[in-house]
C-alpha cells in the first residue's frame, strides 16, 4: 500500500467513503434500472465516473497516481493473475454459450473485457481501501497487529461498495441474483485482498479485465442484463420472454 504521508481524520474517511459507496450504487441503480440505458454507453458512463473519482481521491491524499501505477508492478502482475486463477473454476463451471467472432469479438474484447474490466477494478477493489487506508494514524503502519486491523477494515470496506453497487443492477435484486451477487463479493473481494497484499493497482485490473474475459470467450453475459435493461425502457409486451435471457456471473 502507499504511505500515508498525512492522515485524514476518521470524519473525512468516513465522508469520503460514503459518496464512494453512494457513487457506487447510483451509477448501476440510475444509469441502468431507472433509465434503461444499455451496456456499451453504460461502461462509457461508468469509466468516466471512476475516472473522475479516482482524480478526486489523488487531490485528496497528494498520493501519486505514478506511485499507485508503477509501484511493486512485478507483484501485481502475480497477484492479478493468481486472483484470476482462484476465480476461473467459477467460471467454469457456467454452460458456455455461442459468442461474437473476429472483429466484433476483438471489439468486445477490448470495451468490456478491457475498459469495463479496469473500470470496476478500480472502483471496487482499489478505490475503497485507498479510501480507508487514507485514515492509519502515524507508527499505526509499523505496528504488524494494527495493519491487520486497518487491513481488515479496508476489505470490508471493498465488500460494502461491492454489495451496493451490484445491488444497482435489477437482476441482483431478485431472488434468482443471489448467487450471482455471492459470486460477485468473493471474486472482487480477492481482487481487493490482492491490491491489499501487493500494494498494487495492476493485481485488481489485470485480475478483472482477465475474469471479464474469460466470460466473454465463454458467451456469459455481463451485467447489466440487456433484456433487463430493455424491459425498462420499453413497454412490457415487447420485452423478451425469459427463454430469451441469459444470467450473468456477478462480477
């Protein structure tokens, strides 16, 4: 993790924390539930939101966002692609279904297995312990038991912000999501653990964008769910039946 060079009080952690997590919700909860916006301007929407919040939290700290890039790049490198592995038998074991070939795929591949990938990366696994790391007190750092503490905290934090922004898309919320979101809160949460561990930004992104991946080569699709999407921007008897859908992985 970066050193704190100057702590923020629990209040401004706190504060700080909450418009993450309120951010977090919205984007999914708004852009796609209420209105309906499909996947493609949806990530666009999204990269632009992080983007914008990970500037934000660098004003904040006076962490530097080279730092955050190029620090302990090798062990994030590893931990990014041992995160990926521990997930990939979960993926799986999804029935793989018919997906986009050449260019089309190369497309997919780049805007939702790369941009959608670093995006929630950083939103979900990064952003939130960041947040809370911000708040160790001086000598805190030096003291093995009380970075186990903070740490603990920070992954906690990571799975609140994981919960609430998934819980944005309507097929989290229903009965049937649970799994899903289940799924959702281990494989970004080891994301999170591996940025904790490494101190590395590149061990959630390459983990991420390696999950998003493999789930677009197996034909799973990704959330948000188009015919979910669509059921709530057109009237209800032009929305697909359910034998036209197909459940995301929660990621």
């Amino acid at each position: 993790m970066p050193e704190v060079a100057a702590p923020s009080t629990w209040q401004e952690v706190a504060v700080a924390f909450a418009v993450l997590a309120v951010a977090a919700f919205l984007v999914t909860w708004l852009i796609t539930d209420v209105l309906g916006i499909r996947r493609t301007a949806y990530i666009a929407i999204l990269a632009l939101m992080v983007a914008g919040l990970s500037a934000a939290y660098l004003a904040w700290s006076d962490v530097s966002g080279s730092e955050l890039i190029t620090s302990n790049a090798l062990w994030g490198a590893v931990g990014g692609i041992i995160a990926a592995a521990v997930v990939f038998p979960l993926v799986r074991r999804l029935p793989a279904q018919p997906h986009a070939t050449g260019s089309r795929l190369g497309v997919q591949l780049l805007w939702e297995g790369g941009i959608y990938g670093i995006a929630e990366a950083l939103l979900l696994a990064t952003l939130p312990v960041l947040v809370i790391w911000q708040g160790v007190p001086d000598g805190a750092g030096e003291a093995s038991l009380a970075r186990v503490g903070w740490g603990a905290l920070a992954i906690f934090g990571s799975l609140v912000v994981i919960l609430v922004h998934h819980l944005g898309y309507a097929e989290f919320r229903m009965s049937s999501g649970r799994t899903k979101l289940m799924g959702a809160l281990l494989s970004c949460g080891i994301q999170a653990l591996a940025f904790l561990l490494t101190g590395s930004i590149l061990a959630p992104v390459i983990a991420h964008i390696l999950l998003h991946t493999q789930m677009i080569v197996r034909g799973t699709e990704l959330p948000p769910a188009q015919a979910t999407t669509r059921s709530a921007a057109v009237p209800a008897e032009q929305a697909p039946t359910s034998a036209d859908r197909r459940e995301p992985l929660g990621v």
